[in-house]
C-alpha cells in the first residue's frame, strides 16, 4: 500500500500595508520592520523621493510609489489592508506653522480619508504624546485635530501611536540642534541607569511595535499607545523575529 504524498503547505496570503512618511525615523524605521518581519506583508510606500533599495523576508513584496501626495493620489490604500501614517515635519523645516499644519493636518487627514474610501479597515497614526485638539499651542493642537479626524473615518480598527520625544542614532538629514542636544541628554540619563520611558523612546522601536501590530493587530475600535507599550510591542516584534531565524 502506497504512503500518501503530504498536503502542501500552503504560504499564508501577503498582508497589504500602505505606508506614508517612509523618509523620516519612524517611516523608514518602520518600512525596515515591515520588510523583515516574520509574517508576509504586501508593503507599498509612497514618496516624494525614491526609497533606498532594501531586501525583505522572503514572501513579502514591496513596492514603492514616487510622486507628490498632493493633491491626494487616487489610490493609498488596499481593500481590507492597513493603511500607516508616519507622515510629518517641523515648522522649522518648511518654514512656517502654516505650511507644517498643511502637511501635518492637511495632508495626513487627506490620504487617511482616501485609504478609507479605498477600503482600508485599519488606521494606524503615529501622532504625538500631549496631541490635543483644544491646546493653545499649534503643534499638539494640529496633532489632536488629526487624532479627532481619523477616529471619525470609519475605519474598522485606529491605532493611534503617541511617542514621546524620538531617540536615534547618527545624525538626521536635516540638522536639528536643539533636538541633537535633548536626544544626547536622554541618552546620558538612560546610560546612568535613570528612568527615560516617559520622556523618550527609540525611533526603532516605534517601527518595531508598528510590525507587531500589523502581525497582531488590537481589537477593533480606537486604540491608543505610549512609550512603555510601544518598547513592550518592540521587545515582542524581535522576540519573534528571532524565533523565526531559528527555526
């Protein structure tokens, strides 16, 4: 009697994930963690610039869209997909809190109600800790209308991301002095051993926790994250990045 051949194992389908903002730390940290998780995404990036080439898991695709985002392009977003928001800029940058807002709130609320449209069930937003849509002050005010918008659209799951101030090794394309020197006070505090979950967090790990949400996402509804959740989520993405290396 004859053994049966075994059942193929049938490769589970690519995720579709639509990511904007993939030059800045959490954009390109997060693209990173997305091309080499342990999970098959179906990854388009969109940018104003080319995206450096870069490997992934074998499984995943990427592809990366160049052009400008505005006015809104047709299509951000993927039937049943996670659309992923790391889009932003200082006023310094662009020269005005006008012209930051444009792109902050303007330009993020745009592409967010596109990938609705487009049929998108999941928003994820990294915005900011204190964002607040009645603050006195433009950036958190901006940051809290946004946060407001999005929770209207109708998406099945928001995940909203509220980092605090942004830690990263070497140097940003664009010098920021001040931010040089807190990002170097913090890092001084974290090599004595104080306490810096509050104040900061690494650019790598808010990628990390926005792989980790996309392999295991939140139940549906609003859901919001800080700095020790995020470094928790981190800690859980190479946990399992390493499990599979070793499998």
């Amino acid at each position: 009697m004859s053994t049966p051949e075994p059942e193929p194992t049938m490769s589970p389908t690519p995720k579709p994930i639509s990511l904007v903002g993939i030059t800045g730390l959490t954009g390109s940290a997060a693209l990173a963690s997305l091309l080499s998780a342990p999970a098959p995404f179906a990854v388009t990036a969109f940018s104003r610039r080319a995206a450096p080439a870069t490997s992934h898991t074998p499984g995943t695709t990427y592809r990366n869209v160049v052009g400008e985002l505005a006015p809104t392009p047709a299509h951000v977003g993927t039937a049943g997909g996670i659309f992923v928001s790391c889009l932003g800029t200082t006023r310094a940058d662009v020269g005005g809190v006008e012209k930051q807002r444009a792109i902050d709130l303007d330009m993020n609320r745009d592409l967010a109600q596109q990938a609705r449209k487009d049929g998108a069930e999941t928003m994820m937003l990294v915005s900011t800790e204190g964002a607040n849509s009645s603050s006195w002050f433009a950036y958190p005010k901006m940051k809290g209308e946004l946060e407001d918008a999005v929770k209207e659209m109708g998406f099945g799951r928001t995940i909203i991301l509220r980092p605090g101030m942004l830690l990263y090794d070497g140097d940003r394309h664009v010098k920021r002095t001040s931010e040089s020197i807190y990002v170097s006070m913090i890092k001084g505090l974290r090599a004595v051993g104080v306490p810096t979950t509050s104040l900061a967090v690494d650019a790598e790990d808010v990628g990390a926790a926005i792989a980790q949400l996309a392999m295991h996402p939140p139940p549906e509804g609003v859901t919001q994250l800080r700095n020790a959740e995020l470094i928790k989520l981190a800690s859980e993405f190479r946990a399992a990045q390493n499990k599979a290396r070793q499998a």
